[in-house]
C-alpha cells in the first residue's frame, strides 16, 4: 500500500482487479456468458474509492455494524452489558431508529471532501444485513430511512450530491440476507430448497435500487449461506447487464452465492489484497449524520499527497515489476497509454515509501540514453546507469521534497525496460 501514513486509521479494504476479457453484447444467465463481459474501464483507472458506513448500528457506534448479531443473535455479554449502561430506555434494536437522526448529514459536504482526496467513486450502505433500508424501499415498509430514522431518503440524496461532482462514480452496497428476516430464515430451515426470499424481498429490492438511482457499481454481500442459484443471481446479473439503465457501465464484486468469491462476478476480491490494483477505503458516519473526525482528517491528508502525485495513481495500470528488486520499499505503476497527457503517456512510476539519506538505488528499472526521471512536486533530477544494472538517483533533500512525507513519487520516461 503506498499510503503508511495513512494505514493506522484508515481501514481499508483492498481489492484486487481482474479485468475478463469479452465483448458487450447479449449476456446469457451462465456464469460462462457474464464473466466475459469486459470490466467497464471507469472502474480500473479510478484506484480510489470510499465506502461509507451509515445505519441503526452507527446509534452505539461500537463494534462493527454487526452489533445486532453480537447482541441478539450471539447474545455476547460485553453487549448486552453495554446496552444495560448506555440504552436502559431501548428494549429492542429498532428503537434505535429515534436516534438516527441524521440531522447533519451533508452530502453536499462529503463530496467536496472525496473529490479533495482524490477519491473517484463513492458506495454507500443501501442496506446492511440488519435489513434497514437508507431508502424508501417498496420491500421494507416501516423499516427504511424515509419512514422512520432520518425521514430521509439517504440513498437519493446521497447520489445526488456525488454525481454533481464530473469525476465521482456513486455506488451502493446492499447485503443480499438478513439475520433475522422471517421469510429468509424459513428457506434457511429448510436447507434452501425454496427461495420466497429472493423472489420477494433481495431480487426485486436489487432491481427497485438500480432502476430509481442507477447505480455505477454494486457492492454485493451476505450471500454466503447459499448458493448463486438460491441467490437467482445469474439471472439478476443478466438482467442489469442486459436490461438495466446501467448496463453499459455498472460494476459489480464477485459476492453472488457461496463459491463465487474470487471465481464469478466483475472484479474479483482475492487473495491479494496487499497488492491492490484498486483501494476502498471504508469510513463509518455517526447516527447525527457526521463524518467521524478521524476519517475527515485522514481524507484531508490523503488529497493532500493525491494533489502532488495523483498522476502516478489514477489512470496507470501495473508495470512488468510491482515491488522493486532492490528496493521492497519502492512500488511501480505505470501511465496507459492513452491515459493523461501526451508527454507521460507510457511513462513509469515509481512510489518510494523510505526517504534515502543520500541516493535512491532501484534495481528494476533500465534507464536508455534519452531517460529523464522527474520527482512529483519538485523537478527533474539526474541519475546514472550502473555497472550491474539498476540506476542511482539522486533526489534533493526531503525538505526540498513538497510532496506530504507518507510516499513520493518519480516519473521516469523513455526506460529501455518500459
């Protein structure tokens, strides 16, 4: 990651980007026929996301969002205790819902924020495995935010306020089940050999959300119970590859069904999520509507280094090294061809995460006669070949270096090894 700065409080899921080759068309409902459908470019050129956490769990803001299944379907101690200290007036998790007020919510403020960080997409929790909906679900009555919480549709709004942003994607994240839903748990009794849920709650719910709000990605989760084809997931993706008003430019992940992780879907969340080609950062949002400050802080600084040095980051594609061979601290992208101006086009990136006290030496990259090599926010620098191969750089003092000091970054044109 070439945020370390950033890492402690940051958390962030990593994902890895597997673009299927293929061509539009006409998608059968097989797994055969969607994976190749190719991966919509948007996605792979925009490196950074937000994942923004916000329902009744952010009400006792401790834990995780699944504070509901650690208080009621494990009947943890620790939470039943804390729900005697702090909620002795709430008797069920629902009467969380009058103090999801939401009464700062600004979305309008958030996107500001993201586009300062450099962030080019951004997802939302349209509904958590709790099942309440940050819409006015058709599929949820009573249990959504325009009816009860906020009295607001948060996912309008939501989108709204980041499309009016030229360079910000919005997206939604929707969990498939839900702990505690009659219906759901009466297929699961059963060993899912009926699938009443997906038929009247998860499918159309899915289809309710892409056509009011046209999603640019779908961040899919809790399915892991049951199979894709519990799920009909095959046939919903065909559907939105086919029918849907995004079909042309919707991303998916690959949660459809136990067994579809890292094997079925858009872009697939592997195992190597330290070697991301694409990073979601995941910030959680207080039940008055605020960024908690700790996150805000953290986005601030990221935009700060992205100000410098995004042109090492968004647009750029993986170089035939990833990690130097000298160097584990220097990381490689490299510019698309097509991709940004003219003059960097092709160009590789090198993100060094160790100021040298003197030289930086890099033994991956092969310098030729007309190689020039440029840090990001300070100028050209020289450098020289050497007789085992690699190249010596020599950068400025790190207080000549404006770069924010959690990485810096060099562009080095017309290497003989680009």
């Amino acid at each position: 990651m070439f945020f370390k700065g950033l890492q402690v409080s940051l958390c962030a899921f990593l994902v890895g980007v597997i673009n299927i080759s293929g061509t539009q068309g006409s998608y059968e409902p097989t797994w055969e026929s969607l994976d190749a459908r190719p991966l919509p470019s948007w996605y792979d050129e925009a490196k950074i996301g937000v994942l923004v956490h916000w329902g009744l769990y952010s009400v006792p803001g401790v834990g995780s969002e699944w504070f509901w299944w650690a208080l009621r379907g494990q009947k943890k101690p620790s939470y039943l205790q804390f729900m005697r200290d702090n909620f002795k007036a709430k008797d069920t998790y629902a009467s969380f819902t009058d103090d999801l007020t939401g009464i700062f919510f600004n979305p309008n403020k958030w996107a500001e924020l993201f586009e300062h960080a450099g962030v080019k997409y951004a997802i939302l929790t349209a509904k958590h495995q709790d099942g309440y909906c940050m819409w006015p679900s058709p599929y949820s009555y009573h249990w959504n935010s325009l009816t009860s919480g906020p009295t607001k549709d948060v996912v309008g709004e939501f989108m709204t306020a980041m499309r009016k942003k030229e360079n910000l994607k919005a997206g939604v994240f929707y969990s498939l089940y839900e702990w505690f839903h009659p219906i759901y748990n009466i297929d699961k009794a059963i060993g899912f050999r009926t699938s009443f849920y997906p038929a009247t709650k998860s499918v159309p719910e899915l289809k309710d959300l892409v056509e009011k709000y046209k999603p640019d990605i779908i961040w899919s989760t809790g399915d892991w119970e049951a199979p894709a084809s519990y799920w009909n997931s095959t046939n919903f993706l065909a559907w939105l590859y086919n029918e849907s008003p995004v079909a042309e430019t919707v991303v998916v992940n690959d949660r459809w069904g136990e067994g579809t992780a890292c094997e079925h879907g858009g872009f697939l969340n592997c195992v190597d999520r330290y070697n991301p080609r694409n990073m979601l950062i995941n910030i959680g949002v207080t039940a008055d509507g605020m960024l908690n400050p700790i996150y805000e802080d953290r986005l601030v600084k990221l935009g700060d280094w992205m100000k410098i040095n995004a042109e090492g980051i968004h647009g750029t594609v993986p170089w035939s090294f990833q990690n130097d061979t000298v160097n584990a601290d220097t990381w490689y992208t490299k510019r698309k061809e097509g991709s940004g101006p003219e003059d960097v086009q092709g160009s590789v990136y090198a993100i060094f995460l160790r100021y040298p006290v003197s030289d930086l030496i890099l033994g991956a990259p092969e310098a030729s006669e007309t190689t020039q090599i440029f840090m990001l926010g300070y100028g050209e620098v020289t450098h020289e070949t050497l007789p085992d191969g690699g190249i010596k750089i020599s950068v400025p003092p790190m207080q000549a270096a404006t770069s924010p000091p959690y990485g810096w970054v060099l562009r080095m044109t017309n290497l003989s090894n680009a």
